[in-house]
C-alpha cells in the first residue's frame, strides 16, 4: 500500500494532488496529463481509480502540481486549451484562451449571418471577409473559420513566437487561415466586413498583472489607463471595413463605456456592448458607414 505522500493508484494521486492545493478539476486534468490521457476522459478516473500509478506519472505529477501551486497556467502545464469547442495547443508565447472571449465570437457569428450589401445578387459568391487583430494562439479566427467555413478568414500579430502558435493550431485543426506578421492594422491590404480583436487592455499599473505573470506582458497591458492599443485599432480600422462593416472589441469588466465613446468619436454608428459569463460589459463594437 502506497503512504499519503507516496500514491501508487490513479485515486490515491488525485487525494494527493488536492491535499497538495489544486482544486478537483485541476487534480483529474494534472492526473491525465501524467498519464498521456486526454482532459476529456475524467470519466476514465472513476472506471480505473485502483489503476497503478507508474513511477514516471508520478514524477511528472509531481512536478506539474509544484508549477501549478507557483500559479503557472494549467493550460501551459498540459498544453492545451478547448476554446468554442477546439482543442488548442497553448504555451507560455501566447495568452491562454478565456471562455468570455467566446462572446465576442459568437457577437461576430452573428453579425455575419445578417443580410450584407456585398451577399447581394451581382456578388452572390464573394465571400466575406473576417480579420483578427492580434491573433495569439489562433483561437478566435479559427473558432470563426471551423463554425463558418465559408468565411474567407485573415490573422495578424506582431509577435512571430505567437504566429508559430498559430499557424501549428490551424495546420492540426486543417482549418484555411491566412496569417501575417504585423502591428494591428499596418501594412494589412484590403477591407473586411468584420474585424475583431482581444487587444492587450490591462493598465500598466494594474494589480492585477501580479497575478498574470506566466503570461506575455506584451499581450496584456497598453498604457496608462489600458486603452492604448484600443485606440489604435479603432483609428485604424475606418479605412479597413467595407461600408456597413463592424469592428468588435474586447476589453476589460469596466472599460466598455469608454470603448464606446472612442467608437463614436471616430465616427462610428450603433456602438453596442455584450456581456461575458459573468454579466460584464466585456466586447464593444460598432458600425463604420452604416
């Protein structure tokens, strides 16, 4: 029989990883994870918790709940992240995925299903144009691209490392998006009907970047009040949307009023926020030349 600080089964290991500070979902998936098993196959755990634990599952175990209790992302840990139901490939050169940003997919998805002056009956076949800006790990693009397959879908970054990411998720995922290097909107050609990005929005004061420090700072924060890179796409992006195109921003749980009033100030019209998970104004968007 294996002590408390020795397990030798698949229950005794998720016992020890809890008693070691990770919550229960956090212990199955460091569990798995040790055990070269998949994060969807928890119900496994049960069917074999009498299992034996190989000496190296519990050697890389052990490891990984050490990283964990250092607040290292779980999903830098295993390497993946499911986001709007694909399985990404994450590590510590881009931000991990959060659910909330699934609202600003979905606001997209929405926004492309409507009746468009370019789906008319001349261009019955032109396919519309999507943009993300600042693309890191590929998830919103890709999410757009696997839902909407007939979506001609583009992705920028300024961080190459991040692009690898990317483009490694899109090739496993074999999902056809184009990406390119650049800062927001310089350099990219062509008009979009929507565009859409998770920009950084922390500001750079911010207490709470004490708690993201696994994490790419670049990806994070921008500037003073956090709003830095916000107002730069916003500039940017009135001479790269088709007339009637929308532009859809993340931003932080209190910022929505004032993504709003940067929209407007540029000119554009039905600036609108949409809530997160939690009830926050967490994505703002409007239309240019509606």
């Amino acid at each position: 029989m294996g002590t408390p600080q020795t397990p030798d089964s698949v229950a005794q290991a998720l016992a020890w990883a809890q008693r070691h500070g990770m919550d229960r979902l956090d212990a199955q998936l460091l569990v798995l994870h040790a055990l070269n098993r998949s994060g969807q196959e928890r119900a496994w755990l049960l069917a074999h918790d009498t299992d034996a634990l190989p000496a190296t599952a519990l050697a890389t175990l052990q490891a990984n709940v050490q990283r964990r209790a250092a607040g290292e992302p779980l999903a830098y840990i295993t390497g993946r992240k499911e986001f709007f139901g694909l399985d990404l490939a994450v590590d510590a050169r881009v931000l991990v995925p959060r659910p909330d940003t699934e609202t600003l997919v979905d606001w997209a998805l929405e926004l492309l299903t409507r009746p468009t002056p370019r789906l008319t009956d001349s261009h019955p076949r032109q396919p519309l144009q999507v943009l993300d800006l600042g693309t890191g790990s590929g998830a919103i693009a890709l999410a757009l691209k696997h839902t909407r397959p007939d979506l001609q879908v583009s992705a920028v970054d300024a961080s190459a490392d991040a692009l690898a990411v990317a483009q490694a998720n899109a090739q496993r995922l074999q999902l056809d998006v184009a990406f390119a290097q650049g800062n927001w909107l310089d350099g990219v050609p062509g008009r979009f009907d929507v565009i859409v990005s998770n920009p950084p929005y922390i500001a750079a004061a911010d207490h709470h970047l004490g708690a993201l420090t696994h994490e790419p700072l670049s990806a994070l924060a921008s500037g003073a009040d956090g709003l830095d890179d916000i107002r730069t796409i916003i500039r940017q992006a009135r001479t790269h949307l088709v007339p009637g195109g929308w532009l859809l921003l993340e931003h932080g749980y209190d910022q929505a009023g004032a993504v709003r009033a940067l929209l407007c100030e540029a000119g554009f019209t039905q600036a609108q926020s949409h809530c997160d998970l939690a009830g926050f104004e967490r994505c703002s968007g409007a239309c240019y030349g509606c």
